[in-house]
C-alpha cells in the first residue's frame, strides 16, 4: 500500500468516526443513556434473562466494563439481577417494566440519512458493505479492543 491509498482510508475511517461520536452524543442527549448503555440494554432485550458474559460476547465489551454499565441501568431501574436457582454463581440481568418502556423508545443508532441510503442499495450491495466494514475492523484487529474507552461508560449530563 502506498501512502496515498493509506492516507486515503485514514481519511474515510476519520469521518465514520466523527458521524458516530456525533450521532452518539444525539442519541445521548435523547435518551439520558451513554452509547454502551443503550447497547447493553439493546443486548438485553435482544437475548432475554442473560448473564454478563453473554451481554458482553454480543456487545464487544469486556465483562468488567459490563458489570459498570448494568450496575448504572441498575441505578436507573431499567433492569434487574438476580441470581441463578440451578448456580448461585451465575447473575443473570433482565429488564424491568422500566427497561422494556424504554428499550421500545430507543432510537436507532445509526442515523435516519444512513439508514435511508443502506436500505436503498440491493441487497448483495448490502452485504457487500457489512463485509466490507467487518473486515476494515478485523484488519484493525479491532475484535480484541474493548469499545468502552471509546465509547464513554460515564453518566450524560441530565
């Protein structure tokens, strides 16, 4: 790779990453819930009664960073945990009356311009891009980076 075609990608993953921290902040600013909240009670409503290791398989975020995010919807009563009858060890998380009222608020996390241009390609133009993305992210090894400094696990100012 030459270094136009390397700062030519450098270029194009700097605006994906500017357009998601500003989507990111509407979003925060919306709903009152950083960007791993949302995705963490995203999770849960996705996979049901669930425990931290799965919630953070699905959302790429080490169980520690987690274990934060829960104990903050927690805070809010937007899920409960419990403790497992067949394993004590095991906590599973699930979400509250709360939680399910606000999981059905949640705004999309891709803004509406995006969506309206992705639905607009065919599909194998669809897939093409999802694989695409995926592999620019395995190429930046990204899978063994947690997101959360990134994506800030801190409380939005109400």
């Amino acid at each position: 790779m030459d270094s136009h075609d390397a700062a030519r990608i450098f270029k194009a993953i700097r605006r994906i990453v500017r357009a998601i921290d500003l989507r990111s902040r509407e979003v925060s600013r919306a709903t009152g819930l950083t960007i791993p909240q949302v995705v963490v009670l995203q999770g849960i409503a996705d996979l049901g009664e669930v425990t931290t290791k799965a919630l953070s398989d699905h959302a790429d975020l080490s169980s520690a960073t987690v274990v934060t995010i829960l104990d903050k919807l927690e805070d809010k009563r937007l899920i409960e945990r419990y403790r497992s009858k067949e394993d004590r060890r095991v906590v599973h998380a699930r979400l509250t009356g709360e939680g399910e009222s606000a999981v059905q608020a949640l705004p999309w996390l891709l803004h509406e311009e995006f969506q309206k241009k992705f639905a607009a390609r065919d599909p194998e133009t669809q897939a093409m891009l999802i694989a695409a993305i995926a592999e620019i992210a395995d190429m930046m090894d990204a899978r063994n980076l947690d997101a959360a400094p990134i994506l800030t696990t801190d409380d939005v100012p109400q």
